[in-house]
C-alpha cells in the first residue's frame, strides 16, 4: 500500500515492482514531494509507528488566510500569487473585501473580521476555527508565494492527507527576505481538524495540545518584503512594541528575550541587546518547531556579536559561561571564530611590519613580498594577495606565493591584471596552421621576449583568444603543444608559467 511507504527507497523500489497505473502515478507523486523535504525520514520514522492504524480518509481542501490590517496595499501581490479557483480567509477587522484589491474574480474570498489585540496566535487559531476541515495555509498581506510555489505545496499536502498520524503534521515553508536575499522556516501549514494551533503574541509558533509537532520542511517557496525596505522598521517597531509589554507583564521567557534582543538590534542600544541575549541564554527553553532553541541560539548570537566586537576576552568568558547547553558543532565554530579573530589580529601586525621594511628598500625584497602575500591570505585580503603574485608589488620573485598558488582555486586566486599582449595576430592566409602560429609567436616570447624569465606566467587562454582573435580551443591547443615541448608547465587551477624556473 501506497499509505505505508513513507521513505525514499522504499517508495523507488515499489514504483519498479508496481503494474498498476494508478499506483504508479501515485508512487511518482509520493516520490516527487520526499526529495522537496529536507529530512523526509521524519515521515518514514513517525509512520511506522502506526502502520497498523486505520485513519480513514482525511479531507484534503486547502484553505489559504491571509491575515491583513486593512491598510496593506500588498495584498493584490499576495492574492494573485495563490492558484485558481483558491478558498481564501482574509482575517481583518473587516467584514468585507473591496473587490478592486482582490483583482481575481475565482477566488473564493471569505473575510473574517477579527478584532487585533498585539496577538499574532490569536488570530490564527481564529482562522484555524473558521476554516473547513482539511490543510490551512497561512500567508501575510506582505507576501508572495514564488511561483511554482502552490503546485508544490498542494501536491505534497495532498500526499501528507494520507500519513497515519496527519493531524500532527505541521509544514514549514521557506520565507526569503526580499530586501537581504536570505531566508528562514516557519511553519505555516497545519490541519484545521488536527491538534496543532499556534501559541506565542509575535514570532508565534506551532504546538500540539498533547504530544508533539511532527516537523516537515518543505522546500517551497515565499516572498516577504523584509525589515529593511518600505513599511519593514515599522512591522520591527510593532514586534518590539508587543515584546517590550510581555517583559514588562513577566510573562516573557526565553523565546520573548531572545526576539527582543534579536529584533531591537537596530532600535536599542548595543548594551540593551546583549542584556536580553545574555538573559534568553540563561532561561530554560525547549526547542521550538522550526525555531530550535531560543536559548542557545541568544547565546550563540551573543558570542558571535562579541567577537565581531573584537572584545575576545569577554567572548571567551561568555564561552566558558555558556557552552554547558551549546552542541559541540556550534562550540567548535565559536571557538574556530575566536582562533581566527586572534590569528587575524597577530597577522595584521606582522604584515605591517613587512610592508614597512619592504618600504626601506631591504636586501631580501623576496621573503617580505612572501611574508605580506601569505599573512593577506590568512587575513582574506585578496587583492593584496593577488597583486604580490602576480608581481604588481616589488620586483623580486615571490617564491612561496607561487608555490601556495598552485594548490589555490582560480576563484580564490584569480587571474593576473590582463594588459595588452602585443603578439602579432595570426592569419589564415599562411599556410602553418593557427594554433601553430600562435605557439611559435609564444615560443619567441618565452624564449628571448618579455616572457623569457623563469616562471613567467602566461596570459590566460581568455585574454589571448580574446586578442588574438582565434577561438579558445586554438589557444589552448597552442598551449598544450608547448607544454609537450616542455616550453611551459601548468599549475592546475592557476594558469601557464615558463617552464625555464622548473
């Protein structure tokens, strides 16, 4: 049975034993949801627990709300991103939609008025009553689903109606910033005839009324207009408002502390913040669907502040204070970070001591280009590093550069400052061929020309097709010829250098 099959090998290898049409179609379907979900073993583990439970057959109607004030004139962008023919609860303190906002006549719009009180869980367990049995998908009036989004999304809602225990499914969705580029998960799916609602007045979150979430990641897609562009300080100011009450009526715990502190960086002062850190990582806290554990993550967040403060004497304190409750993958990133603010600090030095002695016109100009190119790559000074290599500094040969080069990518090195070559062009006029033109105006160049010293590098194959007219594999079959004459030597991930240094 098709129920039963809940991982991914299991649902391959019934799709190869499978005969029947139907069944296969549904075994593509269960496949084409499992590889969209980031840990689809979640699924196989909670479903075999209950492979002898009998569930019926669950409603699959998809209700989307929208929960809007009113005065949000992006709710035209988040209403034409839904399907077709979508049931849609539009929770606002209006009891009616203006037809001109919605702009999609097949919609079916049911308005829920609903009085605000700073409670976000409030209104959606509102809507969750209202709405017909079977999946409620929340979206703000400051988002978009992505298209291909809704296809997804109700493909694997359908697909997630026949797991034993779908009243506890809850579904996160992957929420971009539109203003940062980065996104975060946040459960927004759940069953109206299940037994999870929301709890939480800002940055709210799924809970079960006995038992636990069953956390499905979903890698579908929405759009949110951010905290940095138009409207966001003020959606910033709302949170930190609601959060500023729960603190001062004591009901705040871990969770309330941490989003204030997170939340009011750019509102608050710096010491403001790292008081509330420091109290979420002190407070007891269970992790949160989809959000983890507030308490670890304000600890995490106030080290890695701390660091980038440069106050590393405290970071080690807060470290030593707080790592009794950190995962040791997060402990050693912290710890990684501070090693490398130290090391990053002892380079700067030593680097500025070499550019100062490479600046008295020293005697060993070779081992302080070295020393400067090397402690520029430690630091991530990149364009330093390059200039060293690629001799744009001093005159002398940067032998450990080059040797550290060769095991570099391109993209971390790059290619050398591209300067007009020069070379006569070849024509096809003559009888050699061109990619033999182009090695013997090589060869003269590296023999007795501007290339003739050992390890000069040669121009990339881009430059020289680009200016010599010719395409890139006449180039690189010029220069693979005289790498077999051994005239040059390649360094794999760096380019062509005169073979005469070998």
């Amino acid at each position: 049975m098709i129920e039963a099959v809940w991982d991914l090998a299991g649902a391959h290898a019934a799709l190869e034993a499978s005969k029947s049409p139907e069944e296969r179609v549904a075994l593509r379907n269960r496949l084409a949801v499992l590889t969209k979900i980031n840990r689809p073993d979640v699924l196989s583990q909670t479903s075999s627990q209950y492979r002898t439970r009998t569930t019926g057959t669950p409603a699959r109607t998809v209700s989307y709300c929208v929960l809007w004030q009113g005065d949000d004139l992006g709710l035209k962008r988040t209403l034409s991103s839904l399907p077709a023919g979508a049931r849609v609860l539009i929770l606002g303190r209006s009891t009616a939609v203006d037809p001109s906002v919605t702009a999609r006549s097949d919609l079916q719009v049911a308005p829920i008025p609903f009085a605000w009180t700073d409670d976000f869980a409030a209104a959606r367990n509102a809507a969750i009553r209202r709405a017909e049995p079977g999946w409620v998908v929340f979206i703000d009036a400051d988002e978009a689903f992505l298209p291909g989004s809704c296809e997804l999304l109700e493909l694997a809602l359908g697909q997630f109606a026949l797991h034993p225990l779908h009243e506890r499914i809850g579904v996160s969705l992957r929420v971009w910033d539109g203003q940062r580029g980065s996104s975060a998960r946040i459960g927004r799916a759940l069953r109206s005839d299940g037994v999870i609602t929301y709890r939480g007045a800002v940055h709210e979150e799924m809970h079960a009324r006995d038992g636990s979430v069953i956390e499905v990641d979903l890698d579908c897609d929405v759009l949110h207009d951010g905290y940095d562009g138009p409207g966001g300080s003020d959606r910033a100011r709302r949170n930190l408002r609601i959060l500023d009450r729960l603190v001062k009526s004591g009901e705040a715990g871990a969770k309330e502390y941490f989003y204030r502190g997170r939340d009011g960086e750019s509102l608050r002062t710096s010491e403001d913040t790292k008081t509330d850190l420091f109290t979420a990582a002190g407070l007891p806290s269970d992790s949160i669907p989809f959000q983890g554990s507030p308490s670890k993550a304000a600890a995490m967040r106030l080290i890695q502040r701390t660091i980038e403060a440069g106050e590393l004497d405290s970071a080690r304190d807060l470290l030593r204070q707080l790592s009794a409750d950190l995962p040791a993958s997060d402990l050693n990133a912290l710890r990684l970070a501070l090693e490398h603010e130290d090391l990053t600090r002892v380079a700067l030095r030593l680097r500025s001591r070499a550019a100062a002695a490479l600046a008295d016109e020293p005697r060993d100009e070779g081992a302080l280009l070295d020393d400067v190119g090397v402690l520029s790559l430690l630091i991530g000074d990149y364009d330093t590093a390059r200039a060293v290599l690629f001799g744009v500094l001093g005159n002398a040969e940067p032998a450990r550069m080059r040797l550290i080069a060769s095991t570099l990518s391109e993209s971390a090195i790059g290619n050398p400052p591209e300067q007009e070559i020069g070379f006569e062009r070849p024509s096809r006029q003559r009888a050699a061929p061109l990619h033999e033109q182009i090695a013997d105006s090589l060869r003269r160049e590296l023999t007795s020309g501007r290339l003739s010293a050992p390890d000069s590098r040669v121009p990339s194959e881009r430059q020289l097709a680009s200016e010599l007219g010719v395409s890139r594999p006449t180039v690189r079959q010029a220069l693979k010829q005289l790498a077999a004459d051994k005239v040059i030597r390649a360094v794999p991930g760096t380019g062509y250098f005169n073979a005469k240094g070998s």
